[in-house]
C-alpha cells in the first residue's frame, strides 16, 4: 500500500572547530502509531526517493526503522482520542495514542557528508506499509506523521 | 537522572525455571511446551488463550504498553503471568526465547518448530492461534479468525551485533528506546497478524520474540548492575496484572531465568 513521504531539511555541524564525532542520531519526534504498523526509510539529498529505491548508499540511503502500530480504532467515537489528564490528581497511564519517538543511528551516513563539506543534508522519510489484514488503504496513505526531527552527533 | 537499583531479592529455596532457547530445546520440552499451547487453546474461559492473547490487544480495553516508558516492565508481568497459566496444564513448561539476531535465522527466518504445520501427526499449536470472535467482532468486518504471517526477508531481521552495541548504553530509558525499536522491526518483519498490535498476541511466535526481548532486558541488567529504571516509574502499577514495576526488576523473583540449555535430574527422593 502506497503512503506519502515527507522530506525536510536540516542543518549539518559546520566550521573547523567541529569535533569529531561517534555517533550521530536522527530523532524523530512526534510520530503516529495509531494505524497500521509501518517501516520509514531514510534518504540523504534524494528527494524523489520511494518505496522502490534501493536501499544503497549510492541512493542516498542513511537507514530504517518500523513502527509497530494500533491498526486503527476500535472504540466509539472519540475512544482514540489522545486526553490530557483531567487534573494534577489524575494517576491514570497516559493515553496509549501518545505520539511517540525512535532514534535512528545514521552515522556512517552522516560521516559521507562532513567528509564532502556539507552544509545542510535534504532528508526523505519514505513509508512503506506492507498489506495488513485491519488496515485500509486510506489509513495506509496517511500513516506517516512528524512532529519534528532533530540531528544529534556525540562525540 | 535519578536511577536506583533494588537490592538483590532473597532467593527462595525452591529451584528457579529457566526460560531456553528455542533451537536448543529437547524434545520432551518442545512436546511439553506444544502440550502446554493445545491445552490453553482448548480451554475457553480466563485460564486459556483467548483471555491471555486478548489481554494484549482487542477485545478492548487493550492493556499492552507501547512506546511508553513502561514497555520492557509491562511485558514482562504479561510473560510471567502468561507462563504461570501455561504450567497449570504443564508445570515444567517455560517459555523459550526466538533468537531473531542468529545466524540461523537470518537464513531461516521464524523457527522451523514455530512454522511447520504439524508435528508428530498433529496440527503445530505454535505455527498460529484462533483469535477471540469478540476480538474479530470489535476488529470490523474482514477481521480474520486465525492468525497470518508474511515475513521479510531473514537477512533483513536485526543482526547480533546491533543488539551488543546495544547492551553497551547506560542508561535504562536510552536502552528500552532502541530495543523497542528493534522489537517493532522483528513485529513488522514477521507481518501479517503479527504486524499489528490489536491481533499480535494471539500468534504463539508473538511469546517467543518478546521472551527474546525479555532475555536482551536481562542481560544489560546483568551488564550494568548499578543502573537501573527511573525511580518515579518503580511504584507504578502495570494493570491488569497486580505488580509494579519494582517487582518486575529482579527475575529471580520472579522464579525465572535465562540458559541456552538446561537440564535437571533428581537425585533421591
């Protein structure tokens, strides 16, 4: 099932006084788990990348990750609706639909593009949702929801 | 971050159970462990499958914890008192760990004694399970009554040394966010029924991944003795179960362990 892919830009460390680094990790904040399960691949200055790219550095390809999803509703009306706590009393769990985060290490990635002095990378999150025995395609096209994304190097 | 460590609880005279790997299961343990699914699939109130896979997701409310910084504790009580309900009916029984990063099965994929349709004559209770009519109902029309899977290719499942860099992070909340992102890959990459959290449970191989998930918690803990999970997350409760998350700390307490192999005899007596 085909879903839309988001791409966005964002800032690489810079100057001669960078240090070297470790580690580098994308951190996705924000992301939907609420339909069905799916698998983000990530891709470097390759914007009209999809889900046919290959998964090779020459595409652009920095790494994958999968969100294990809620398949959908299965409640009344407003059952899936994310709710805050209803006062500083409330010891309830937080609402499951809580939108979520995952880190993906993108180093060696990262690492190609200090090495060609590069400023900013453009970065492609390519969904991919495998046929599902709950999900519908409409759920399918929509499935990949970003909050922000951030880029964290360690040294 | 304020972390705390629990001290090491007393162990109890009587022998602990120790969880195995899938592969390395004799034979009178795997019929032990097939028994133990025939059984708790042919009883149909609170003590078989339908209650116990259900527990996870639909019929609603869908208790599991995802995503959320109680995933490792909250599955853990759920193997723990899934496996209590398994030695009701053979109390030698314990829940063995799927493997995913072994060379093995990044030929083979999900384990042969999980896959193949029969064994010894009979219908294979781990190659899939029936799901609950009230699940299916609440799933909506189309909703299957058994279980599916279409896996990835085996190369594709996540590799050894992913997980030992893995078990090298220090800090607990660091550690369970990655793991469970290996967790939700291996989901994903089995597919099918497995691929989503409403039906996931009701598949046999659903126990064995998250025993493996279980085993990876236990050896950071073994790993990294002095950290440990946030304190302001110890005294919370993981419904429907009646634990915490401190009484999940410390799998000896809970009368379990981890081996490739074991083996017991009784001398006497």
């Amino acid at each position: 099932m085909s879903a839309v892919a988001i791409t966005f830009e964002l800032e690489l460390p810079t100057g001669a006084a960078r240090p070297e680094h470790a580690r580098a990790d994308l951190t996705f904040y924000g992301l939907d788990h609420s339909g069905p399960s799916y698998e983000v691949r990530v891709f470097f200055n390759h914007p009209d990348a999809g889900p046919d790219t290959p998964l090779t550095a020459g595409a652009g390809f920095a790494g994958r990750f999968a969100v294990f999803g809620h398949g959908g509703c299965f409640g009344e009306e407003g059952h899936c609706d994310v709710r805050p706590p209803v006062s500083v009393f409330d010891r309830r769990l937080p609402h499951q639909l809580v939108p979520m985060v995952r880190v993906l290490t993108v180093t060696g990635a990262i690492d190609e593009l200090l090495r060609a002095d590069a400023q900013t990378v453009t970065v492609t999150a390519v969904p991919v949702v495998r046929s599902s025995p709950l999900a519908s395609t409409d759920q399918a096209a929509d499935v990949l929801v970003i909050d922000q994304v951030a880029l964290h190097t360690y040294e | 971050m304020t972390v705390v460590t629990l001290p090491a609880q007393q162990l109890t005279q009587a022998p602990l159970s120790y969880r195995k790997n899938v592969a390395m299961l004799r034979a009178p343990q795997l019929a032990a462990l097939r028994s133990a699914y025939t059984a708790s699939m042919g009883v149909g109130d609170d003590r078989g499958w339908q209650y116990w896979a259900g527990i996870h997701g639909l019929p609603l409310p869908m208790y599991c914890q995802h995503h959320t910084p109680l995933f490792l504790a909250w599955h853990r009580a759920y193997l723990y008192y899934f496996e209590l309900s398994l030695k009701e009916f053979e109390p030698a029984v314990t829940l063995p760990w799927w493997d995913w990063t072994s060379a093995w099965s990044h030929q083979v994929g999900v384990p042969l004694r999980y896959s193949d349709a029969e064994a010894g004559g009979q219908p294979n209770p781990l190659a899939g399970g029936p799901i609950n009519p009230l699940a299916q109902q609440q799933a909506g029309p189309g909703a299957p009554g058994h279980t599916s899977r279409d896996p990835g290719n085996p190369a594709d499942l996540p590799p050894a040394d992913q997980i030992s860099e893995l078990l090298g992070r220090g800090d607990f909340l660091d550690f369970q966010q990655q793991l469970e992102a290996y967790h939700d890959a291996v989901h994903v990459w089995v597919g099918g029924t497995m691929a989503e959290i409403p039906l996931a449970a009701y598949d046999p191989v659903f126990f064995a991944h998250h025993t493996m998930i279980d085993r990876v918690w236990r050896l950071w803990q073994l790993r990294h003795p002095t950290a440990g999970v946030p304190a302001d997350l110890l005294d919370e409760a993981l419904p429907p179960f009646n634990i915490t998350v401190a009484q999940t700390i410390e799998v000896t307490a809970l009368g379990y362990d981890y081996a490739s192999f074991s083996s017991r005899t009784t001398i006497g007596g």
